[in-house]
C-alpha cells in the first residue's frame, strides 16, 4: 500500500506542472493585460506597474521566476488586491468552498445512495423507474438552471428558505448544498443502483436469502460493501469537482468563496490569481482521486493482493 501510495503521488508531480505551465502561457497569450480598464493607465503609471509586477520582463524569465516561487508555495501578489497575496485570498475563500461542498457532498451521498438501493430492490418496477427518472433530470439539469428555480419557489414565493447569504441566517445553507449537490446525487443513485444489481445477483446473497436472514442485514451486512465500490471510486472526482464547480452557485446565493475570487480574477485578467486557483484546485482534484483510490484498495481484497504480488 505504502508503494502505491508513493508511487502515485510521484505521477501528480508532472501532472501538477503541465497543468501550471499550460495555464501560465495560455493567460499570457489571451488578449488585454491584467491593467486594461475602460478608463486608459497613463503610460508612466503603466510602466511603474509592469516594473513592480515583472511584466516588463522576458515572458521565460516571468515563467521560471513564477516557477521557483510555486516550488516554495508562494502564488505571487494578486493584481486586482494589491493588498494581499494570492495564498491571503485563498484562505480567505476556501472554508466557504469547502464547507459548501461538503453539505452538498453529504446531501449527494444520502439522497443517491437511498434511491439507489432503493431502486436495485426492485429493478424493473415502479419502485425502480421512479427514482432512476428523477435522477436522470438530475443528470440533465444544470446548476445554472436548477438554483435559480429553487431560489425562485422555496426562496420568493414560499418564502421558506433565504435566498443568499452564507452563515447569517439560519437555512441560508440548504439552498445552495441542494442545488450544487443534487447531480452529483443524481449519478451516485444510477452507479449505486447497478452496483447493487450486480452484487444481489450474487450466489452467497442468495445464499443469504436461503438462510432466511432478514431485508436489511442481507443489504447493510453483506451487500452493501460491494455494491458501493463503484461509488467510490466516483467519490474522489465527485469531491474535487464540486470544489471546482462551485462558481455557479456561489454567484447565484452569493456566497463569499473562491468561486467569487475566480470569476473576478477571470474578468480583470489576475494572471497570478487564476493562475493560484486553477493549480490549487489541480491539486485537490489529484489530492482526492488519490484518497478515493486508496479507499478503494483498502475495501477491495483483491486489489489488495495483486498489489502486494507486483513488490
């Protein structure tokens, strides 16, 4: 395992540095520069700033310099804050993210999961083309579509749930976990579902069943371990992509995370802070692959034994 492990993280590290190369040149080949306003920069003032940033320097040297300062975590100043520093602004936005990605994770993880066993108990019924037609809409509807017809029905017109916000007022949470979290429980409900039709046509369930053994022990005793592996291994992808995806939403609600610093950076040309986020959440995409990965070895046996063959 502990050979595995190692091995993987030594596969992120050239794939944490294409993604900052290929992010560093694409921004720089993009149009307009990271001091270009509707109102003119006179030229001096323009000159002092591309002196105080390095943009007057070689486009090489801004490349290794920005390098060497990644290898020691340091992201560089942000141009549209001059006050704070890249890191600042991502400690700043982060726990917001990250606990909205979490209710939204939890709500996918319950929500999924319970139409998903649910379903395989009885495939082919009514019991099962319910939940998997919903789940299918869930698939097919976008953030950018469902939270503002959330926002519209529960936040407006009844009036039940605030409609932005963050921490302030008490339900100011539900709207925005539902919305960025209802896909996400939507494929975790197909992939658990036919990871339970696959384990419940297994011989010791049958075996199970031939004994007698109560509904529930044959699911949560035997079944269930096998039947969520492929969920999973969708966990890992699923957690990094709600920390990415989160843009939507948090425009939508209002919310002050990163997503907020991302769609600014984006308009105003931050070349150091789009660069900043777009590797940190590269690397919690690779960060939560690895764990889900790991998860996964530790729940298969068999993984486990051929991995232990291969050292």
């Amino acid at each position: 395992m502990l050979r595995f492990i190692i091995l993987r993280c030594l596969q992120a590290i050239p794939v944490l540095f294409l993604v900052a190369t290929v992010t560093f040149f694409m921004i720089r080949m993009a149009p307009g520069g990271p001091f270009d306003a509707e109102r003119a920069v006179p030229p001096e003032v323009l000159k002092h700033l591309n002196e105080r940033y390095h943009l007057d320097d070689p486009l090489w040297k801004q490349y290794l310099d920005y390098m060497g300062n990644l290898l020691q975590g340091d992201f560089g100043p942000s141009f549209k804050y001059p006050t704070h520093t890249v890191n600042d602004l991502i400690a700043a936005g982060f726990p917001a993210t990250a606990e909205l990605s979490l209710y939204a994770i939890l709500f996918a993880l319950v929500v999924g999961l319970t139409a998903g066993i649910f379903a395989s108990l009885k495939s082919n019924t009514l019991q099962d083309y319910i939940p998997m037609s919903a789940a299918m809409i869930g698939i097919c509807m976008p953030t950018f579509v469902l939270g503002p017809i959330l926002l519209l029905v529960f936040g407006i017109w009844l009036g039940w749930l605030p409609v932005a916000g963050w921490g302030q007022i008490a339900g100011d949470k539900i709207l925005p976990s539902v919305t960025l979290g209802f896909a996400y429980a939507a494929y975790i409900a197909r992939i658990s579902r036919g990871g339970m039709l696959d384990v419940l046509s297994q011989d010791y369930i049958r075996t199970a069943k031939a004994k007698g053994l109560s509904t529930a022990r044959i699911i949560f005793v035997h079944a269930l371990r096998g039947g969520i592996t492929p969920v999973i291994s969708f966990l890992g992808p699923a957690i990094a992509g709600l920390l990415a995806g989160s843009f939507v939403v948090e425009s939508i609600f209002q919310i002050p995370g990163l997503g907020r610093f991302y769609v600014m950076a984006a308009f105003n040309r931050d070349y150091t802070l789009i660069l900043g986020l777009t590797i940190f959440f590269a690397f919690l995409i690779v960060l939560f692959n690895l764990l889900a990965d790991i998860v996964l070895v530790w729940l298969n046996p068999k993984v486990r034994q051929d991995l232990g063959g291969k050292q």
